[in-house]
C-alpha cells in the first residue's frame, strides 16, 4: 500500500485564515485538512509554555515536569492541567493495611541517635522480602527503643517498642520475651555493633542456631561465605538471621501503616550492670572512617583557623580535598576520596570543593550532601542534596556567627 501524495500547495491554501491589519498572510498549521489527512498535528510551543506556568507573582517560573499538551486552543490548555492533577492524585502511595497477618517478622532496628540509617532501612527492606513471600500475608514488626519517624515509609507494619535500661543482656531479655509471645516466623538483625551482639545474645538465650552474615537473602534461601570466602553456605531462610551491609534493597513500594503493637516487659532484673551511659567522643579526634559529620575544605577555603572554629562549632570532624593535604595546609589523614579514607558518614558538608571524581568516589556513601561553591555547574553541586551558590570565605563567617548566637 502507497500512501496518497500530498500537494504542499492546496494543503497551505486550506490552512489559511483571515489576515490581520498589517495584510500579512497568516497559516492555521494545528489542524489536519483535506489535502493533508495524514501525520501528527504541529505543536505549538506558546501553548506548552502556558500549560506550565507557575502562578505565581514576580518572575516566570515553569514546571518542565509538565507533559506537552494537545495542540488544540485553550481549552486543551486548561484540560492538560486538570488531567496532569487528577494523574498526581490517582499516583499518590496508598497505605499497606494489614489487619490479620498470617505471620510475623520481626526487624530489629538499631536507629542511632533516633533516626533511621540506610542499614536499618536495608534491615526493614529484608524483613518485607521475607514478609510477602508464599503470597504475602505477612506483617512486618520493627522493634525499637525509642519513637522514630519514617518506619511506616521503610516498609513496617507494626511498630514494637522495648524500653530497656540500655544494656544488651536487658535488651536481649525483653526481645526474648517478645518473641517467645508473639512467635515471629523470622527475626532479622544488622550484622553491625549492637544489633548484631543482641543477635547473639538471644541465639544463646533461645538455644537456636543464628545464620550470621547474610550476604544473599531470598524468600527462599539465604546464602552467607564460608571458609575465608572460598565456599558459601546455602540454607533456607532460618529464624535468626543477621544481614551483611548493601545486601537487601531498600523497601520502595506502598508504605506501611506502622501501627503500635503493645507489648508490656517486666523490669529487668540485671544486676551486673547498674547504669548505662553513652560518652560521645571528641569529633576533631574520631576517624573520618567511624564518624557520622565530616565537615570539609577544599581549594576554595583559604582561613583555616575559620574552618577549624566552624567544625568544632558544628561539632564534626574536619576533612580535605586531596590538593589542600598536598599543599600542606591539613594533615594527610583528613583528606578525602579513593586515594584518602571512603567516608560513610550521615552528613557530609563541603566547602569550597569542586568534585573531583577520585573525591566524589569517597563521599558515594553519605545520606546527605552539603555544598558551598562559587560555580553553579560545579560536580560536587550537583552531588549535593542542598547546596549554597556563593564564596565559601563568605559563608563561614556567617555560620560561625550564627552558631554563637544559638548558644550564647
């Protein structure tokens, strides 16, 4: 089959319309004719535009994230709004309910300083793997210490808190009872710091087996290494489970409705311990590799004795790009990126650092990205999750004064 010959005259004669005052021809190029039946309509950019015009007053501000709407008058204009509104609103997230799950699985969440860390969200991400297999039907149970936003998001369903006197035998005693009541078809620890000795503590409690260092972790299987790495154990999925670091996706489906599962722990009895306390150390003296805020200079940064008065004000350890540990102004166990020390802290907040890629190698696994840079295309702009167009030199004594005045 041919497709019918198009006479590019006759089709611009059938587009003209009425001319205007000056007796200029003018075309209607939107709309199919007679001549022309075939091939999309034009589009026309005006309309595109004015369909994402943010109503707002002062300068022009448009929403690119607009799809580009039909080609018709305004009228099409109005429905593309309308329509890009009702698709936001049918797209929003409905909360996961679950009211009689068919079992439960318990995700011991670690929180530190009562937020919730990409492990413990890896932490809860495998407990909804393990949840919804067979079907689904099943329920997870983040155990915590304390109240924390965001578990519903990470994916739990159910929110049990264990109050403890801060010791791991206490904590590990009120987890023991937890389970042995409500009989959780899994329990999934991090394999780090104390959830990974709560485990322990309660395989020995328990007398059950712990399958320690999950590194592939399926609703059918879990795999850890074995003999230094040169074979792997293989089973089904146990009851007592720690997870290795980045082996389990964060959950990224329907929120959970983290409803509160009362659960009442009778006093601990330790006598061996009688108070717990935390200690924080002193930030200018932690390793860039154990702390959580790494405060640091680059090229742009010409006072350091500023610098080291805003760090300590900020209360994080100071860092460096490699060309100021070069050039001798910080020490060379401050420096940062591939050839320095691979961070993994919360916060990272750089001042007056470009983004070479060997140091935006090093900073991969931070949560959260600070930015202070002359230059808005900067690399390490572009990393940042906030960032502050402007000269460093000038941010720092702001920041400085402002802190004062806090804590004065």
């Amino acid at each position: 089959m041919t497709r019918p010959r198009i006479d590019p005259r006759a089709s611009r004669t059938e587009q003209r319309v009425a001319s205007g005052e000056n007796g200029r021809r003018r075309y209607d190029l939107s709309s199919r004719t007679a001549s022309n039946p075939i091939g999309p309509p034009r589009r026309d950019p005006r309309q595109e535009w004015a369909a994402s015009l943010i109503d707002r007053p002062g300068r022009r501000r448009y929403d690119r994230s607009q799809r580009p709407v039909a080609r018709g008058g305004a009228s099409n204009v109005e429905a593309a709004r309308v329509g890009s509104a009702a698709e936001a609103v049918s797209t929003e997230p409905t909360v996961r309910i679950i009211e009689e799950p068919a079992f439960l699985v318990f995700a011991f969440v670690d929180a530190p300083g009562g937020r919730l860390s990409r492990f413990d969200r890896q932490v809860l991400g495998g407990a909804r793997l393990l949840a919804d297999a067979g079907g689904g039907g099943g329920a997870v149970v983040a155990i915590v210490a304390e109240e924390i936003d965001g578990l519903g998001a990470a994916g739990a369903d159910r929110v049990m808190s264990l109050p403890t006197n801060g010791s791991a035998s206490a904590r590990a005693a009120a987890l023991r009872a937890a389970i042995e009541t409500h009989a959780p078809r899994h329990v999934l620890f991090a394999e780090d710091g104390d959830a990974a000795d709560c485990a322990r503590r309660l395989s020995v409690a328990l007398g059950e087996p712990l399958f320690s260092n999950v590194e592939h972790l399926t609703a059918r299987q879990v795999v850890r290494p074995n003999r230094g790495r040169r074979a792997e154990l293989a089973a089904a999925p146990p009851r007592l489970m720690t997870l290795g670091e980045d082996r389990a996706k964060m959950h990224a489906g329907a929120p959970g409705e983290a409803r509160p599962l009362e659960f009442e722990t009778a006093p601990s009895d330790d006598q061996a311990i009688l108070s717990v306390e935390i200690i924080p150390g002193d930030p200018a003296r932690l390793a860039l590799s154990e702390t959580d805020f790494v405060v640091s200079a680059g090229n742009g940064v010409t006072d350091f004795e500023g610098f080291r008065e805003l760090a300590a004000l900020m209360k994080g350890t100071p860092g460096a790009s490699r060309v100021v540990c070069d050039a001798g102004l910080m020490p060379r166990g401050a420096q940062v990126g591939a050839s320095g020390t691979v961070l993994a802290a919360d916060c990272y907040f750089a001042l007056g650092i470009s983004g070479a890629p060997q140091h935006l190698q090093g900073i991969a696994a931070c949560e959260q990205v600070i930015a202070v840079n002359t230059d808005l295309h900067a690399a390490m702009i572009e990393r940042a999750g906030l960032a502050i167009v402007q000269d460093a030199q000038l941010v720092m004594p702001a920041l400085i004064k402002l802190l004062k005045e806090r804590q004065s």
